[in-house]
C-alpha cells in the first residue's frame, strides 16, 4: 500500500473541466400577470409568442417633455395571462426534471418586480400547483417503483451520498422508529387543506427513459437567503415562546467537485409528492414565523428549494443496490425564488427596512455583475474574473454557470403603468442574460452490468412462485416441499430389521437399494447440470441479442437525436429570421419616422438658409466697402514709413561711416607707435647665422641662478625654429583651433602615432597635447623631446622641455583684471592700469612689462580695450 509521507499535505485535485466543448444559451422566458383593475394603465403589450412590447405611460411622457419611445423585447417564449401552469410547466421546468433523473443537474429561478407573479408561478395555490409541486410529482411518477428503501442511501454531510447495506437501513428505521415520538402515519392519512390538490390526476406527467435496473431515492432541503445571510428553513430548533432565539445562519463549502453547497444544512428524504411537499410547506411556515417576529416582508429574502436525485445501480443478481460509493450519481435541481427588484425610492422603506431593500438590491446587482462579465468574456474573448463570491446568491450558484448543468430563468412582469419604470430595468437584464452561453453538461458514466436485471430477477420470483402454485406447496413452505418431492422420486429402501446374526439378505438388499438410489442421483445431477447449462447458453444468446438490439436502439436514437437537432437548428433559425424580419419591419417605421422629421428640418433649415444668404450678401458688399477704405489706408502708411524707413537708412549709414573712419585714425596710430618701438630697440649688428642654427638647449633640471640679469629680447623664439628634423605627433581626438598662432614644422613627419621609422628619420620629437584648463577654455601643450639611439638599436625619446598655447576670452580676461586691479594695494598699477597706447601694444605683442615668466613662453591675445 502507497502512502503519503508525513508532515505534507496532499495536492488539492484541479476543478473538473468539461470534454464538451458544445454550449447553450441560458434559457429566458416571460411571463405577464393580468391587471388587478380592469381601468388600470397598461405598459405591456404581447406582440407573438416571442416577443413583448413596453410603451411609456402617459405620465411618465408629460414628465419627459413628451418623450415617446416603445421598446420590444424577445425571449424563448412569452406566455400570456391566459397560459395556464401546466403549460408553463411543459416548456420550462420539465426538462430540467427529466435531465435531473439522467443524472444531470438544473437551476431554474424566477425573477421580476414585487407582486408580478413570481410565486405564484413557483408555488401555485390549491388547484393550480405551480413548478415546484408539478416537479415534485413528475419526480415521484417516473421513480416510483424503483425507490430504494428508506435510510439505503445516507448524505455524508460533505454534499455526498453513502450506500448502506440492508441491515445497516434496517437499523436505521428501526432508531427512527424508536425515537419518534408521533405516532406513524398511515398511507390514509388527513393532508393539509394549504397544499391539498395541489396537481389534479389528469394533469400527472412522468419522464421516459428511465433507468430500470438503477435504484433512486430523493432529498430535500429549504433554505433562505436574507441580508446575504443563509439560514436552514428545516432546521429543528426548541421554540421558546417567551425568549424566541433568532436563527443560526450557515456557511458555504466546497465538496472534493469543487461545488458549492451549504454545510449543515437539513437534508430530508422523503418518498412521495405529498411528503415532499409537507416539508416545503412546513419550512414555508417556519418562514412565515420568522418574517411575523422579525417583522419583514417575504420578499424581502431569496428561497431556495433543493431537490437531489441519488441513484446508484443494482448488483448483478439484480435484489440490491451495488455497495459501491464511485457508482452513486447525485443529480440536483434548485428552484430559486428571488426577491421583489424595486427602487427604495419608490418604497418609501426607512430604517431596517431602508437597509434590507439595499442588500436585496445589492445581491441582485451582484448577480446582473457576473451575468454582465459572463457576456463580456464570452464576446469579447477576455478572462475577467467573475465576482461571484460578493453575494451568497451567486456564490451558491456559480458552478451552474461554469458548466455543471442547465440554467433556466422565468422573468416575471405585472402590466401595470406604476411599474414601468422596474420592468423596463427587468427587461434589460434579462435581454442581457440570454446572450450568456453555458457549457453543456456531459453524460455520466455507466456501470458495465448487463440491462434488464431488475426484469429477469422479478420474472425468475414469478416463475418460481408459479411452479410451487402448480405444485400444490404453499409458497412459503417451498423449500421442505421441494426436498419431499425429490425424496418421493428415488426409488422406496426395504425394510432395515435384521431377522437374526445369520441374515445375509437384509443389508445386501438395502446395498442395493442405496446404490440404485445413488445412479438415480447422479442421472439426475447430470440433467440438471445439462438443463442449467442449456439454459445458461439461452440466457446469454438472448443477452446477446438484447445487447445488439439496444446497441440498435441506441443508434437510431443518436440518428433520431441528431434529425431532431437540424430540425430544431431549423426552427431556430426560422425564429431568428422571423425576428430579424419584425425587428427590420420596426426599423423601417422607424425610419420612416425620422425621414418625415429630416424633411421637416430640412425645409425648416432652407427657409433659414435663404434668409442667412440675404444676410450675407448685405454683409458682404459692405465688407467689400470696407475693404476699400482700408485699402487707401494701409496705402498711405506704406508710404508714410517707406520714406521713414529710408530716412533712417540714411542716418545709419552715416553713423556707420563715422565710426569706421574713428576705428582707421585709431589703427594709423597704433602702426606708427609699433613701427617706431621696432627702430627704438633694434640691434646694430645683425647676429649670426651659426647662432640662430644653433639655438643653445633648456635642460630638463632647474639652472643656477644667473649672476646678472639676462637680457630680455622682444620676443623668445620656440626651439622648434631650428633647423633639425622633427615628428610632428598628433592624436586624432585633437581639436581644430582657429588661433593666429599654430605650429609650424617645416620638413616634418606628421603621424597620427609615433613609430620607429618616423623616429629613426628625425632627432626631435614633439607631441601636441590638449586639455580642459581650469578656466573651461581648452589649452594646447607642445611637449617637445630628443630622439636618441639605444644599445638594442631601437629608438628612445627624451622629453626636455614644454610649451602652452592658451586662448581666453577678452570679455572674461578684462573682468577679471579689473577685478584684480581694484583688489591691488599700495597705489602700484595693476593689469587693469593701462594708460597709454605703448604699453598696450606691447603687452598685446610680448608680455606686461615686470612679469616673472621668460619671454616668449606664454602668448597672450588681448584686444584693445575701448575707453569709456
């Protein structure tokens, strides 16, 4: 034996899925109450036996500003206020009780505005049952001699049913029996004149093709849902008149299915209609006294009845019920009473009242919510989740909308103009529910026993019970008169008396007589092993048959099924046409309608449109008038600031002119102060070409400070100017500048990268680097070096010295000297102390005068500051 290891809990099984992918449409169905009043308003018009029309009452039409507008409506059926309740029932609820029997589940609910009708149609009254009694009577009618005894089949409290054997069953009554304090009542018994004849005999139906050789037995239960509260109407609770204890309300579970049920709920087997219909009518009382204490009104709650259907087949031998808990069937059909759907408005309900009306509506919204996502993910293809579980209605219920049986619905409507307003939301709602598909619910397996068992078991009785009659044995004597019979047939043993030691005839002649006897028994056990196997091979050859026949049978109802369902795919096709062809019919006057109406505002709006063009046309000739007046307007400005605009060309221009002449005498000057600076300071004697080709080299280590001071050209030229060869190196990522100064190496190898076939060919080296200074303005660094051989005879560079080309802008420069200039102490002139055109020049050619760095080393660009 397998076992789960401990500490785990075992894998819940996934929801059941139906391998029937074929759906049906919830089946919607109207019906209309007769007027109280002959006088009263109707709203409610029955166009045919599919479609219903509502019209506005004239009072709402005068509240509306004469609003007119007539909906129609279609169902599977409408029926009049002249359908009487079998014919109700006929359409709607028998075919819920025939799949019931064959082991398929049904909802069935009505639902509608307070007073139109809805229990009237469940219920009925004395004469004229409604759907629940006729239902009842159906059940018992086709299942009658096929009910198992009493306690056979026991509810496990888990929305199961458990098979008891005979003794078990027995037990069970007999503790009934015992612990009933009434008296059992005979089959002759007084019924209630609440529910007496309720069905009349000729009104009695029963269903076909029901299982023979299976078993049945029905239970019962009555609940009520009231401000989303489910209390057990068939509960048993001590009644104490003076200190009356409110019902306990119960919970819903989940069964080992995934359907839902009520845990704890009474579950009563009953064996007739008369009985069934006691316990409807006695939670029907029970009810009565809960709304007298509570003081509420009936239809302010839901009642649902419940009938399950357990059938289990029988065992071969065909007396009892199999002992097989996986082959009982449970079916079960609900009919649900909804509350009245009314506005609280209308109601005028205060308090408590005010509060249950909001959870009756609330349920019923939460119902309209599921039906609306149903709809939406069946059209549209989505997966929403339906809020089945906001109300314990559709909690209940929503297995039947997922596929575990047939969904049916009785939209019940009083013709009344007051009600108007709720039927027309009824309406809707409705409408909106039959557009709602549900799968449809799968056969459920067979056992593989043979069919007729029940018939063969009950004919083999009647035989045998014919044969012992013929005999002339009493039948409850049969097995003594069978062994006297078969005694009487072997042959008579003499007599056993010896008639002294010497007698050697008495017992050789009672050896004889026995053996004899025992040839005859042994031919006898030879007959009747080939009499049984004859029959035997009978019963099978006729099982045989049966079997074929059936298979036969079978095959021509899938062919019967299958003509019935083109000819119904026919009919509803016919009705889809027929309604497709009213509703165009409709249209059309409609149409015809609002063209009348189109024509009316067209001729309306012509007449307005000639009247606006006459309009238009005084508006536009005086448009055009003055169009003309501006037009002279706008002509003298033009000329007006033409020769304003010239004028002031003019005084530009020589402005213009003025300032340029200014800025000439201004760069006169300032060539002539250079060019007399430069015959100021030149030298006698040319310097020699040995000097210049040999520029003298800056050590790469600080040099001794010099005894005097040296002797500050003009201008320090770069040690570049030589006349070596150099490798001009410049990285790709350098920035173009476009600066007066740039570098320029004539005969020079310019790469990219240095190499040592560059190198090898030259003995300078000079690396142009970039980067950001400080300031954010971009400096460039030549980094200069000498190019020697090493002992490997490769090439080695030496870097000696290093010079900075730096671009500033003047804006930023001359702020910050003037900054520095105000900060300046001891009356010494700063940067900013520039007081004549010389010193000028020269710190834009050279350096200031007095600074620390050599000549040459840095270059400055400044431009030539204006004066104030």
């Amino acid at each position: 034996m397998i076992r789960q290891a401990k500490g785990k809990t075992p894998r819940r099984p996934p929801p059941k899925k139906t391998s029937n992918n074929q759906k049906d449409p919830v089946g919607v169905y109207c019906r209309a109450r007769p007027l109280g009043a002959d006088d009263e308003e109707c709203c409610i018009e029955v166009i045919s036996n599919t479609t219903i029309q509502l019209h506005a009452p004239d009072g709402l039409k005068a509240n509306r500003n004469g609003e007119f507008k007539e909906t129609q409506y279609s169902f599977k059926k409408v029926f009049g206020i002249k359908t009487t309740q079998r014919e109700l029932f006929e359409d709607v609820a028998k075919p819920l009780v025939e799949d019931l029997i064959h082991c398929k589940n049904g909802l069935l609910f009505t639902y509608g505005v307070t007073g139109s009708g809805k229990t009237h149609t469940m219920t009925g009254s004395p004469g004229l049952g409604g759907l629940l009694p006729r239902s009842l009577d159906m059940i018992f009618n086709s299942i009658g001699p096929y009910q198992a005894k009493r306690y056979v089949f026991k509810p496990d409290d888990k929305n199961g049913m458990e098979v008891q054997n005979q003794v078990d069953a027995l037990l069970d009554r007999q503790k009934r029996d015992s612990q009933s304090t009434v008296p059992k009542t005979p089959t002759t018994r007084r019924i209630d004149p609440e529910f007496a004849d309720m069905i009349s005999p000729e009104d009695a139906c029963r269903a076909d093709g029901v299982d023979e050789d299976s078993s049945y037995s029905v239970f019962v239960s009555y609940i009520e849902i009231y401000n989303n509260y489910i209390y057990d109407l068939l509960e048993e609770t001590p009644f104490d008149p003076i200190k009356p204890k409110p019902p306990q309300s119960k919970i819903l579970r989940e069964d080992q299915n995934h359907n839902m049920y009520v845990a704890g709920c009474t579950e009563v087997e009953v064996k007739s209609t008369e009985e069934a219909f006691e316990v409807f009518w006695r939670g029907q009382k029970k009810r009565r006294i809960a709304n007298t204490q509570l003081n509420r009104e009936s239809s302010r709650s839901h009642s649902v009845f419940i009938v399950k259907l357990a059938q289990a087949p029988l065992d071969a031998d065909g007396d009892n019920v199999l002992q097989d808990k996986n082959q009982v069937n449970v079916s079960q059909l609900c009919l649900v009473d909804l509350a009245g759907s009314e506005r609280t408005s209308r109601t005028r309900a205060e308090g408590s009242r005010l509060r249950e009306a909001g959870n009756i509506n609330q349920s019923l919204m939460t119902l309209r919510t599921c039906i609306e996502v149903l709809r939406e993910n069946q059209m549209c293809g989505t997966n929403k989740m339906v809020p089945y579980r906001d109300s314990k209605v559709t909690h209940l219920f929503k297995n039947y909308f997922d596929g575990e049986g047939k969904v049916r619905m009785v939209v019940c409507v009083n013709p009344k103009a007051d009600d108007y307003e709720e039927t027309l939301l009824v309406m809707r709602f409705a409408e909106m529910t039959q557009e709602v598909e549900v799968a449809r619910p799968v056969d459920r397996p067979i056992c593989g026993f043979t069919a007729g068992r029940r018939q063969r078991n009950q004919a083999f009785k009647d035989e045998l019970t014919r044969r012992l009659e013929e005999r002339g044995g009493p039948v409850d004597g049969e097995f003594p008169t069978i062994l006297n019979q078969l005694l009487q047939s072997f042959p008579p043993l003499p007599t056993c008396e010896l008639s002294g030691p010497n007698d050697d005839v008495t017992l050789p002649r009672l050896i004889e007589a026995l053996e004899k006897r025992h040839r005859v028994r042994q031919m006898m056990i030879e007959e009747y092993n080939k009499t049984a196997n004859m029959l035997k091979s009978v019963l099978q050859e006729q099982d045989g048959n049966i079997v074929s026949k059936e298979n036969f049978i079978h095959e021509q109802r899938g062919k019967l099924g299958e003509k019935d369902k083109m000819i119904q795919n026919q009919k509803n096709e016919i009705d889809r046409l027929e309604k497709k062809s009213k509703m165009l019919e409709y249209k059309i006057d409609i149409l015809q309608k609002t063209t009348n109406i189109y024509e009316e505002d067209k001729r309306s709006l012509q007449h307005e449109l000639e009247s606006r063009e006459q309009r238009l046309q005084r508006e536009m000739s005086e448009k055009r008038r003055m169009e003309s007046r501006m037009q002279g307007i706008v002509t003298d400005a033009k000329l007006k600031w033409e020769k304003e605009c010239e004028r002031r060309v003019n005084a530009k221009q020589l402005e213009m002119q003025n300032k340029l002449w200014v800025k000439d005498e201004k760069l006169k000057q300032l060539k002539a102060i250079v060019t007399e600076g430069k015959t100021e300071n030149r030298q006698p004697q040319r310097p020699s070409r040995e000097k210049d080709k040999v520029p003298p080299k800056r050590s790469a280590s600080p040099s001794p400070a010099p005894t005097a001071p040296p002797v500050r050209p003009l201008h320090r030229r770069s040690h570049s100017a030589g006349g070596e060869r150099w490798v001009d190196h410049k990285p790709t990522s350098n920035v173009d500048l476009d600066t007066v100064l740039q570098l320029n190496l004539p005969n020079a190898i310019k790469v990219n990268a240095p190499n040592e076939k560059a190198l090898s060919k030259c003995d300078k080296y000079v690396l142009t680097h970039q980067e950001l200074a400080s300031d954010g303005e971009i400096q460039t660094k030549l980094i200069k070096g000498e190019v020697f051989r090493t002992r490997g005879g490769g090439q080695a560079v030496q870097f000696t010295d290093i010079e900075t080309l730096k671009q500033e802008n003047p804006v930023v420069a001359s702020s910050r000297k003037r900054r520095s200039s105000e900060s300046g102490q001891d009356g010494e002139p700063m940067e900013g102390d520039w007081t004549d055109v010389e010193t000028r020049c020269s710190v834009a050619l050279e350096m200031r005068a007095g600074s620390n760095l050599g000549p040459g080393y840095q270059h400055h660009g400044y431009t030539k500051r204006r004066k104030p």
